[in-house]
C-alpha cells in the first residue's frame, strides 16, 4: 500500500466476484487505498450441467462461440478442452477483454472483441457478427443463467441459429453485515459496482439504515447502464467511470474526495 497515494486513508468496496476482485484490490491499494473485499455475485457451476455437454458434443457444428464473461470461459473451456482441441473452424469471440485474456490463457487465440465499449452493443457492430456474416450459420454463446437476450436476440434476427448454453449460476451475497460494520465505524468512503445484477442484490439486501448509508456514499460504476440502473433503483450519488478496472481506479483518482 502506498500512504501517500492519491486513496490513502480511503476504504473502497471491490464488489467483484471472488475470482475476479484481486487485481482491482491491488490496484486499489498500490494508489494508498484499503480495499474491502465483499462479492455481490458468488459463482459456481451450473446447476444442470446437461447442456454444457450436449454443446461440447456438437462443437465442431457451429462456427462462432461467444463467451460472456471470465467466468463463462472459467466454467466452460476446461471440460470442452477435456474432450479434444479448439475446433480449427471455430471463431472465438468475447464481450470484454477480460474475457479475451482467460481464453488466451486457455491457448485459444484470435478471439474477437469489442476494443473499446464492452458490452452486447459493441460486439454486436463489429463485422464479424454482421447478418452478411453470421446468417444460416449456428452461434454458441456461453454465459450464465439469466442476464440480458440482445445479444441472442439480435443474431438469430440476423439469421443465425443461436444456442444459449448455461454454463454457470450466480447468487447473491447471504448477508451485508461487514458492510453494516464500515458504514457504522466510518470506515467506507466509496463502493465499486460493475455489475447491475449484484447491484440489485445489494439494495434488496440493506434495511432503512444501510440504504440511508448508501444513499451517501459514491458509487463508481464503468459502464453507463449500470448508471441506469443505479438510477432507477433510487441511488444518486453515482460516479460513471471508463471500462474496465483501469477505468474504475481512474475514476477514483479523480474523484474530489473532500465533497
């Protein structure tokens, strides 16, 4: 930690899930900050695993697999690799560039992916996933349960045959007594929030008294409809940030912290 860095002296909440919280966390307290842990997504295994298999079985049908997140490669490239290599014909693709990093490191390169926004809107402009590209063609996308349609909706507008395939759940937190905790102790001064989802999880969570505390703390959030989101369940104080944890520790830097 770094105490006299721009955060020193600030307790700033990394809400990403276990898994993919540490390298924000260490960017956190390399600018003088105490990062708090707290998930508002837990992930595990799907509950059925039927359709992962059936999907890996046919793999070598379709001609473009679409992986949603980290967690989506973590929970469904070991055991397609398990029953044989990356099908040659199989264009990869990813919404992030988290994304494309744990494919990387799962040996599948040339994976397609938004450079800038990264979302559903922006995979879905590049041409790779134009109508022109993908219609009469079979599309995999592998994600988690539930989540957002626009994606599968629109390929399958554009003429491709698209299956979903669960190959992860997501639950939220059980409880938000360490954050109660903070709040009381005036031990934290921001959260960060990069999923709606967990977001949601979060004020169904908190009685009268932990919305009041959240009504006042800044919440940094990379993308524009989490702010939405934000918005709409009753929050304020909301800081949008640029993509990705860079964006967010950007944000936080900038942040007028005397306000």
């Amino acid at each position: 930690m770094n105490p006299t860095g721009p955060l020193a002296g600030k307790t700033i909440v990394v809400t990403r899930p276990q898994a993919q919280a540490g390298p924000l966390a260490a960017a956190i307290a390399a600018q003088g900050g105490q990062p708090l842990n707290f998930p508002l997504l837990e992930i595990g295994p799907a509950t059925d695993p039927q359709a992962l298999t059936s999907a890996i079985a046919r793999l070598a049908d379709y001609s473009l697999a679409i992986f949603i997140s980290p967690n989506a490669v973590a929970y469904a490239l070991p055991a397609i690799l398990a029953c044989g290599p990356w099908p040659a014909g199989l264009l990869p693709a990813a919404v992030g560039q988290g994304t494309v990093k744990e494919l990387a490191a799962h040996g599948i390169a040339g994976c397609v992916a938004p450079r800038e926004r990264f979302d559903s809107e922006a995979l879905l402009e590049l041409p790779e996933l134009a109508a022109g590209q993908v219609a009469g063609k079979r599309v995999a996308i592998f994600r988690g349960d539930g989540g957002r349609e626009l994606l599968a909706d629109t390929l399958r507008a554009r003429g491709a045959a698209v299956d979903c395939i669960v190959c992860y759940r997501r639950s939220g937190p059980a409880g938000v007594a360490p954050l109660l905790a903070a709040w009381r102790a005036g031990k934290l001064d921001a959260l960060t929030v990069s999923s709606s989802e967990g977001l949601r999880y979060l004020v169904d969570l908190l009685d009268a008294e932990g919305c009041r505390y959240l009504q006042k703390t800044p919440v940094f959030v990379p993308h524009a409809r989490i702010a939405e989101n934000a918005r709409a369940l009753g929050l304020s104080n909301i800081i949008l940030t640029d993509a990705a944890d860079a964006g967010i520790v950007a944000g936080l830097r900038a942040y007028n912290w005397a306000v």
